[in-house]
C-alpha cells in the first residue's frame, strides 16, 4: 500500500514538474519578447502588437498597404507596426517622406536583411547592401549602365525593337484571348539583359522562360506565412517543408543561371573591350585580386539578379495594369489611340521626342502607375543613429534587448506613399 502511494505521488510530482517547466519557459519566452519590443516613451504610436507574431494578423497579406490606411487615420503619418519580430515604424505622405530623405538620410542609410535573403545571398548585391558593399557596388552600376546606354539614344532604340519584337508574338495569338504576362515580362526583361549580359533571349527560349516563371514566383514566395515564420524562429521552420524550400530552391536555380552565363562570358571575355555589364565587372574583378573590396563573384551574382529582378518585374507589371485599364475604360483607350494616330500614326514607332506632343496619353500613363500603385511600400531602412521625426523618437539598436535576429536593428524604416484622408474603397481611372 505504502510502495502504491509513493508510487502515485512521484507519479503526479514528475507530472507537476514537467509542466513547471513547460510553464517556466513560456513564460521566460512570453517575458523575453516582451523586453525585445520595448518602446521609448516617445516612440510612435501604433497596435498593439501580439507576442511573436507582432502586427501580422492586423494586415491584409495580400493587399497590406490598403489595411494600413485605416492606422494612418488613428495613428497619424508616423505609425509603428511591428513585422512579426521586426519593430518598424511607417510614413505616410509627401512632404514627411521628402523631409526623411533630403534632410535625415544620413540616419537610415542602412538595409535590413530578412533571414531567406541573408541565408541566400548574405548582404551582397544592391538593393539589400549597405555601408561599403552598397557604395561600391551602387557606384560601379550606375557608371557602368550610363556606359552601356542608360539614360541614352542607344537603350531607347532598344526598346523600340524590343517592342517590335513583342506586337509580332502578340499578332501570333491571331486575335484570340491570350495570357500576356510572360510575353511582356519576356519583353521588359530583354532590355535589361541587354544590357547585363550582352544578348537577348527568344520568346521561345525555354532556359528564359523557366528563369521568369523562378523570377514571378519568388515574387509571392517571399511575402508567404512560411516566409515570416522563418524569420520569426528560423532554427525550427529551416527544417520544417513549406514554401520557404521552395523560396531557396528557386533563388538557387536563378543564382545557377547567371553562374553560368558569368561561366560563358570568362571562355571569351577580353578585358580592354566589355561587352555588358559582367565583362565590365570581371575587370573590375581583376583590379582588386586581394579580395579587399566587394568585387567577387557572389556580388557579381547577386547584383545581376538584383538589376534582372528590378528591371524585369515592376515595367512588366505596370504594363500590364495599363492593358487591365484600357480594357476596363474603353473610352479612354479610344482616346490614348486617337492621339496616337494623330501624334505618331502607323508609320513609324513612338519615342520619348513625341511625349510633349501626346499630354493626354501621358497623363493615362500617370493614372496608371497612380491606380497601379504596385509598390506602395518602399525597400525598408535600418535606424542606425537615434533619431528625432515629427516629435517621435526613434532608437537605434537597445542595448537591453534579449537575443535578436536582426543584429544591430531595433527598428526598420518603412516609406508608404499614403495620407490620412484616402478613401479606403477601390478608385476609378480619372478622366
């Protein structure tokens, strides 16, 4: 009897006990986030985030600057709101967006990189560089496009045969209804290509149309649930299944392709004559072969990726938004094409000289990207120095703050091109 009763009491002792523990640790956890999301009195106002998960269940993942607009109305045009466990503060309008970044530029000079990108591609590249990566790296592009035609006759005669390549595929539908998408995104891409890797690419070329359907859907890959969970507890999702994989192996097929055009482009590459942007970079390469600069090979890479990526999905999606418009508002497609014949006629192609001449299709052109709207968001920046905006304080990294993911952030910087009186229903195209 007395064996069967201590028998039963350790029982329950060691059932107790284990969930002590259990209680122990989601408290400590519970106590632990809250210390990491501690705000400065001053800080600016926001929702009340949840544990772990922050604001994510506050937004919209599909359209999360239209949920926003109901916090700008609270909150005013500097509102905090928290990423999952990446404390972020948003502006909204003009004239605060402007004041950020001509005035105060200096104090968010910095990226901040997700964890997917920092285990694919580390801080290399351009859009997700920062400190001496980024000025190196932005430095040589912006020369070594301007080489290679930007802003010049030369690219604008490209797109002209670009476009003309792009009538003929759609001729091809013989009037039927087709899916234009990866024709334009086909289309927009080869400009670019052009212009880094010194060819472009047939419609039919079954390589490149693998390469932007990778492209396209890294696109919803990256804003996926999977996605924010692995920033928020990376050391269990890494080896969970789940759409972040799919994310890696993409980026890893895409990271694959331009390797082994940069592979092609060594067999014949002459140092004193580049062709594009990787024969410029691979002399680059030779000048500094201690490897005391950001001049390798994964820059390489992942600055190519970056320029593909950056010159491939946001003209193709914009162009698709203005068929979406023409389609929808037939009389002002009626319009634009009137002006066209009137302006250009069938003769010969547009160029940039007849945009004085064409104020109404340029207006549209505006209307489009206005109602397209297809980053609302701009690329975040680091808080790097503590810093004063609109009466609100905002801190670099919190010397308090328990283990982070994010080191040396305690708040991104998020721009949205919003103000507090936008209706929060669907607009027209305006006349």
């Amino acid at each position: 009897m007395l064996a069967a009763t201590g028998s039963l009491v350790a029982a329950i002792w060691a059932e107790l006990h284990l969930k002590t523990l259990l209680l122990a640790a989601v408290a400590l956890l519970f106590l632990a986030d809250y210390l990491k999301k501690r705000r400065p009195k001053n800080y600016p106002p926001g929702p009340r985030p949840l544990p772990f998960v922050g604001c994510l269940f506050h937004l919209d993942p599909k359209q999360p600057h239209l949920a926003l607009q109901k916090f700008v109305k609270k909150y005013g045009n500097v509102l905090s709101l928290d990423f999952a466990n990446i404390p972020s503060v948003v502006i909204t309008g003009m004239p605060l967006i402007k004041e950020v970044f001509t005035q105060l530029e200096p104090n968010f000079l910095n990226r901040p990189v997700t964890l997917p990108r920092k285990h694919l591609f580390k801080k290399n590249g351009l859009i997700f560089s920062s400190g001496q990566t980024w000025k190196e790296q932005r430095r040589f592009a912006l020369m070594t496009l301007r080489n290679f035609g930007l802003g010049k006759k030369s690219l604008e005669q490209r797109m002209q045969e670009e476009a003309s390549y792009l009538v003929e595929a759609i001729k091809e539908e013989g009037g039927q209804p087709f899916d234009p998408h990866f024709n334009i995104n086909n289309a927009v891409s080869n400009i670019i290509c052009s212009i880094t890797f010194g060819e472009r690419f047939e419609y039919q070329d079954s390589q490149f149309q693998e390469m932007l359907r990778l492209l396209d859907e890294v696109m919803c890959l990256e804003s996926s649930l999977m996605c924010h969970l692995y920033n928020i507890f990376p050391r269990i999702i890494h080896y969970l299944p789940g759409s972040h994989r799919t994310l890696f192996r993409n980026w890893g097929k895409l990271k694959l392709f331009v390797s082994d055009i940069i592979n092609n482009h060594r067999r014949d590459w002459n140092p004193d004559e580049p062709r594009d942007f990787i024969d410029a970079f691979l002399t680059e390469m030779t000048k500094y072969p201690d490897n005391t600069t950001s001049f390798n090979e994964e820059n390489l890479i992942t600055t190519t990726l970056d320029l593909f990526f950056a010159g491939t999905e946001t003209t193709s999606t914009t162009l698709r938004w203005a068929l979406l418009c023409m389609a929808l508002y037939p009389e002002v497609q009626e319009k634009v094409q009137a002006e066209i014949d009137r302006v250009i006629g069938q003769g010969r192609q547009p160029s940039l000289a007849d945009r004085a001449s064409m104020p109404y299709t340029n207006a549209v052109i505006h209307e489009v990207q206005r109602m397209g709207n297809i980053i609302p968001f701009n690329v975040p920046r680091e808080v790097v120095v503590a810093t004063k905006l609109a009466g609100f304080d905002l801190p670099k990294e919190n010397e308090l703050v328990l283990e982070s993911n994010w080191p040396g952030l305690s708040c991104s910087f998020l721009s949205l091109l919003l103000s507090k009186n936008l209706p929060s229903s669907p607009q027209s195209m305006r006349s």
